[in-house]
C-alpha cells in the first residue's frame, strides 16, 4: 500500500471520527452513548483519578488511548481528535503572509498546573480539554432562552477556530493540553526505553524541565492546596444527586453536558444565576416539566470528571438533592375534595395522610424519607408542593 493511499485512509478515519463526536454531543442523543467523546482523553481520565482516587468502566477508554499514545507519538491528534481536525483545517486556509506564532508551550503548563492542583481534589483547568471545548458547545442548542452571557460561554469553540485563523496551528502545537500530555508520554517512553534514535531524543529534548514549568507546579500546588482548604459556598440551587460539595463540585464538573444529555426527563439545566458565579454553567434541577425518576442513575454514570459519582438505585434513596413542602392550607382536602395524588406519586413512602385535630385528613411529609425528587410537586393539582434545597 502506497504512502498516498494510507493516508487517504487516514483522512477518512479522522473524518468518520469527527462526525461521530459531533453527533454523539448533539443534546438530544441521550444514555450512555450522549458525550461519549470526552471519556476517550486521558488528561481527564487521570486528572479525575487522582482528585477523586477512584476509577469507573468508562475511564478505560481513556486509559486504552493512553497505551496507544504510548505506541505511537501523538496517536490521539492524528487519528481521532474533532477538534484537531477543525483546527488544522482552518489553519490550512489562513493566507496569513507573516502569521503570528506562540513560542511559549502552554499546554504543557496547563498540565503540570492541573495534575499539580488535582493531587488536593481540585484539577484546575483540566476543562480545558479539546474534548471537553468539541462536545460542551453542542448543548448551545438545547437552550431555550439565550442571555448574552450564555451566548459568550457557548462560543468558545467557534472563537478557538477562528483564532487559528490569526495563529495557525498554534492550539495543536502550543496550548492543546491533551496534545501536550502525549508529548509528555512520549517523552516518558523515550526515558524509559532508551532508544536514542532520532524520533525518540527529539521530543526527550523538548519535555525538559523549566521555571515556567517549575511555576506552574508550584501555582498548581498552592491553588489546590488553598481550595482544599476552603470553606464550603452555601447555595440554594438544586442538584443531581451523589454531587460534590462545594467548592469541589464547582472545580471538578467539566461543563461538558453530559449529564444534560442523558436526563430523561430533562430536568437538568445549566445554572446561570447571576448570584453563584462560582457555579456557572454547572448542571442543577429544574421541576418545571419533570422529575427525578426513582429508578433512574445515569447522571452519575455518564459524568467524566467524577463531579457526579456513580450511584445505585438503592443508594439513590438516602441521596436527598432537596425537600418537599407541602401548603396544606390550600390542599384539596380542605373543602373537603378527594384527592391522594401527592402520596400515589411518591416512591419513597414519605407522604402519609394523618388527621389534623381528630377532623381533616391531610398530607404530611416525613422529611426522613423524602429526597426532593419533585414527583408529588408535578403530580398537585393545586400546585401547592415546592421542592428547595434541604
């Protein structure tokens, strides 16, 4: 097979790869399978391993393209990253005379500063992932109302193509930290195997150690060091259940999607509260049109980055992400009117009807049972049950 012929091949595979990222992140692509792209970057396989110490099923994906990036200098750039591939066309096309460059290699900053911040929990950075930016601007179309602020976060990806218009070449080459991981790894290899041919010294060369990378250690380390001392930010958004508490929820979670996609009732929503900066674009729950179904686990099995962690249905029911209240002031059983909707919808046996005075029977909550998963609040007639954060 000829050299032309391999890397037609080649092209072809890239390309195939690019459109199934792109429609695996589109928002309506749900289950396991919706935002399945980010699960293949080793940065954030082993950024998450080492804040949260622990592993899933779908980190070996990450792990497998880790091997490979071992076997061969930047495996995952050539032959599957959607953003690479969006990058290098465009900087194709940029008839710049005298283009810009950047001299300074900031990927591997990124990486040294989140491993570095991520040994206290806390991998700062690690959203910035080529994977993470591709699948995140998909969810731009699952907003129903759109706020300046919404538009600027959604655009990042669109903005790092057009920037590769000025500065071809310069996110593959110089800031990618996934790029910069494999030359890391690859720079690992060649310690290790000492071959001293030419393909192997060259990148050895390029991984030494410098004071910007010594700075960046030592930022990373102070970073996480002083989050992991932070207080906890109290909030009164809803959110899925098995979440980190905050300000480690904040750091960890990716703003990839994910969990959006996957919700089958669709009650997750990014948090745009102006009032919790910290917590922008972070997924929280929304009762509007749904509720958090009894029998249902995938957030915490579709989260990359552990911000949510896994969880079982049994477990589900001492995961509480709020609390019913219920008016019964206004409740129909005051004129008297039958009515046993709210303690029907409840899988959790936290409604019971008691007699109130020895005449009116009306809804009580026990607040030991209840989770907040807002199916007796969709379920009211009367619309008199609110969920809030317990």
């Amino acid at each position: 097979m000829s050299g032309s012929q391999f890397m037609l091949k080649k092209e072809h595979i890239r390309l195939i790869s690019v459109l199934l990222a792109a429609v695996t992140s589109l928002p309506f692509i749900g289950g396991a399978i919706g935002g399945i792209y980010v699960w293949l970057s080793p940065n954030v396989m082993l950024a998450s391993v080492i804040a949260v110490r622990s592993m899933v099923v779908f980190n070996l994906l990450g792990f497998i393209v880790l091997l490979l990036c071992l076997y061969r200098k930047r495996w995952f750039c050539s032959v599957l990253c959607p953003t690479g591939w969006c990058c290098q066309h465009v900087s194709g096309k940029a008839h710049l005379t005298r283009p810009l460059h950047i001299s300074a290699n900031i990927g591997k900053c990124i990486v040294i500063f989140t491993f570095a911040s991520a040994i206290f929990g806390y991998p700062l950075l690690f959203w910035i992932d080529p994977l993470v930016i591709f699948t995140g601007f998909f969810t731009f179309f699952r907003f129903e109302e759109l706020s300046v602020s919404v538009i600027v976060t959604l655009l990042f990806f669109p903005v790092l193509l057009l920037s590769q218009w000025v500065l071809p070449h310069s996110w593959c080459h110089k800031i990618c930290p996934l790029g910069s991981m494999q030359d890391l790894l690859w720079t690992f290899r060649s310690f290790f195997s000492g071959n001293v041919g030419k393909e192997i010294t060259q990148p050895a060369r390029q991984g030494r150690f410098t004071r910007r990378d010594l700075l960046a250690l030592s930022s990373g380390l102070l970073f996480g060091g002083f989050l992991r001392t932070a207080k906890s930010q109290p909030s009164g958004t809803i959110r899925p259940p098995a979440t980190l508490q905050s300000p480690q929820f904040e750091t960890m979670c990716l703003r990839c999607g994910n969990c959006l996609r996957a919700c089958p009732t669709h009650i997750i929503k990014r948090n745009i509260s102006p009032t919790e900066w910290y917590a922008w674009m972070t997924p929280s729950i929304d009762f509007t049109d749904g509720y958090c179904l009894s029998d249902c686990t995938i957030c915490g099995t579709v989260c990359p980055s552990g911000a949510i962690s896994p969880f079982t249905i049994s477990a589900k029911k001492k995961l509480p992400i709020g609390k019913a209240h219920i008016d019964t002031e206004n409740c129909l059983l005051q004129i008297p009117s039958e009515c046993n909707r709210c303690k029907a919808a409840c899988d959790y046996d936290a409604i019971k009807f008691t007699a109130v005075n020895g005449i009116k029977v009306l809804p009580q909550l026990d607040e030991t049972r209840c989770v907040g998963c807002g199916a007796c609040a969709q379920i009211c007639p009367e619309e008199i049950i609110i969920i809030y954060k317990n």
